[in-house]
C-alpha cells in the first residue's frame, strides 16, 4: 500500500510539473510557484493508468506489464522486443493457475492425419501448433491454453480471420504456467511500441502499476 501511495503522489507532482511547464517558461517560473502540499489531489490507480504513455514513461519506479503469455508466444512477444534493447529494465514473471481455456481442434483418428493438418494450418497462418492426446486413441490440435476465456476467444477469432473456422474453446481443468513482461520505467516510445505489438497478441493486456521490490 505505501509503494502505491509514493506512485500517486510521484504522478501528481508529474502533472504539476508538466502544467507549470505548459504556462510558463523555465525555472525562474517554476521557483515563484513552488507545489504546495494542500493542493495536491491523489490519483486512483485507474487515473495514473490513464495518464497516457508521455506522463507514464515520465513517472518513477513505474512497471508496464504485458500478458499473459504462453510459452510460444512469449518467444514471439520476446523476439519483437529486441530491437527496443531494454536489458535489465525487461524482466519476466511466471504465474500459475489452476486451470484455464483450450483452443484446439478435434478430434483425429491418427497420428498422421492431425499432423497432415498442422501443415495445412500452418500454410494458412496459424503459429505455435501442437499435436495432443485426445483420448480413447484419437488425436488433437491444440493452438494454446490461456488463463481467461475471453483471451481463448480472441485467439480462437483470430483463427477465423485466417479462414480457421473450426477451433474450439473449452475449459482446461489441468494447472497451467504462463509469462508476464514487465518493462521498468519505461520510455515513451517503449510504451507506445508495446500497445502496437497487443495488437498481435490477441487475449494480452497491458497494465500500469508499482514495480515490486526486491524481496
């Protein structure tokens, strides 16, 4: 809680700092007006978050955290992160959950049809395909597992914009481990590069919060 009220404040007195950066000119300005306590108004969480990625990426000790991803497309979301040489400020976090939703297509009475299959799909677009055990001797296609239903459908949605129509969405009672990005304080650019590559996640968010302390 005290990680969290330090965030506001640091944003509010970023917003004052932009405000009298707007009005005026230079430090002479900023030093005749100096902040003053009474007037700072704290902002919910829900507000810092809708600063926008100028006045985010100017807060300190500020973490963006993108996800979840599973392990496919966390190596996708990797490789589109490279060019942005974040180092250090990249971190990944592993979470688990009881369960979570399936995408796949079923079922396949051998082998060799399923995997006949994945080459047609992957023809047509699809990424990260797996052959699965569908039980009683017949054969699956599993396009991912995710932690809410509403990301299953975006991705089972994606498929269909493929001219995949038949993926399916089903709970997955199985535990299952998935991957958060977090970027530490975070540039501009930085931010605005991670709301471009949501887009080719679908089912992922990005969120603004207070970066966790070293334990």
């Amino acid at each position: 809680m005290r990680i969290v009220i330090i965030l506001l404040v640091l944003a509010n007195l970023t917003l004052y700092a932009y405000t009298r950066l707007d009005s005026g000119s230079g430090d002479a300005m900023l030093l005749q007006d100096q902040v003053q306590p009474d007037k700072i108004k704290l902002l919910t969480p829900q507000q810092v978050a809708a600063l926008g990625p100028a006045k985010v990426a100017a807060l300190a000790d500020v973490c963006v955290e993108w996800g979840m991803f599973a392990d496919g497309d966390r190596t996708r979301a990797l490789a589109e992160l490279e060019p942005l040489a974040l180092g250090r400020l990249l971190a990944q976090k592993r979470v688990e959950f009881d369960g979570g939703y399936w995408v796949s297509m079923s079922p396949f009475s051998t082998r060799a049809a399923a995997e006949t299959r994945i080459g047609e799909l992957r023809r047509q677009g699809a990424k990260e395909l797996a052959l699965a055990d569908a039980g009683k001797g017949q054969f699956a296609i599993s396009f991912g597992v995710f932690r809410t239903e509403a990301a299953a459908v975006a991705h089972a949605e994606a498929l269909a914009a493929l001219g995949i129509l038949l993926a399916k969405v089903q709970f997955h009672q199985q535990p299952i481990t998935q991957t958060l990005l977090i970027v530490r304080d975070p540039q501009q650019s930085v931010v605005a590069r991670l709301k471009e590559l949501q887009a080719q996640f679908p089912g992922t968010e990005i969120k603004v919060t207070a970066c966790e302390r070293p334990s």
